[in-house]
C-alpha cells in the first residue's frame, strides 16, 4: 500500500516537473522572433489617427485569409508582410503610416522595416485583434464571389 501511494505521489511530481517546463519553455519559444522597435498603438491612438483619413494610410500586413475571417479597418492598403520590401517604392512617403497586423508582431517588423528605408511617418504598429478586445469595432469583408469577379470582366 505504501509502495502504490509513492508511486502515485512520484507520477504526480514527475506530471508537475513536466508541465512547469513546458511553460518556462513557452516565453523562450515567443522570443525566438526578432523583437520590433515600433511602437505599439492602443485602440484611442489608432482612432485619433483614422480621424484624419487623408492623412493616414493603413498597410495591413496579414494574408488576405486573415482579414476576411478576423475583420480589419475600413480603407487599407494590403501588402503582405513578405513582399513589403518589393513594394517600398509604391509606398506613397506623404501620409502617417500604421502597420497592421493581427497581434501588431508582424506590423512591428513592417513598421520598422519601412523606418530603415526612409518612411519617417510611421506612427506604429497595431493589432485588430488587440483593437477589437480594447472596444474597437472591426470591418469584416467578405471575398468576392467567382460570378462577380467575372461580372466586372466584362
């Protein structure tokens, strides 16, 4: 009897062992990616800015699969984050610049990436999904269908 009750507390101290390792390898795992210099914008920032749309141009960096099932702000710019360095030069230079990524991660590394080539009007990063949860109302855009994509051919 004393022999199963050991074993039991040793499964259980082994399970523990296991776990708290397994979570001090998360926070590891999330600095693997290169950490951004942007700012990051709060949901009263991002508001300020899109109440100047001619002064603001939003790049949202997701792929469009992201911004149809998640939602994102009325008028953007979509590049996604991996041909953003190609489409520099199409980038007009006279605007305020928020990137925009779910989470603002990858809206970070645009951001600064745009600040190293000369875009000196980059006001930040943000996230939608961090804008949503802060009380902020999300656009969801749904794809066009084949027959109007076809409709406007002609």
């Amino acid at each position: 009897m004393k022999a199963t009750g050991l074993m039991m507390m040793l499964a259980a101290l082994v399970t523990l062992s296991t776990v708290a390792q397994g979570q001090a390898q998360k926070p590891a795992q999330r600095e693997a990616r290169p950490a951004s210099n942007a700012k990051v914008l709060k949901r009263a920032e991002i508001d300020a800015l899109l109440a100047q749309p001619s002064n603001v141009l939003v790049i949202d960096v997701r792929r469009p699969d992201e911004i149809g099932s998640i939602g994102g702000f009325p008028v953007y710019l979509n590049v996604q984050a991996g041909d953003l360095e190609k489409r520099l030069p199409s980038i007009p230079k006279d605007r305020v610049i928020i990137t925009v990524s779910n989470h603002a991660s990858r809206a970070g590394r645009a951001a600064d990436l745009l600040q190293k080539n000369g875009f000196n009007n980059v006001a930040g990063a943000a996230g939608v999904q961090d804008y949503e949860a802060e009380g902020g109302a999300l656009v969801k855009i749904a794809p066009r269908s084949a027959a109007s994509a076809e409709s406007r051919k002609q």
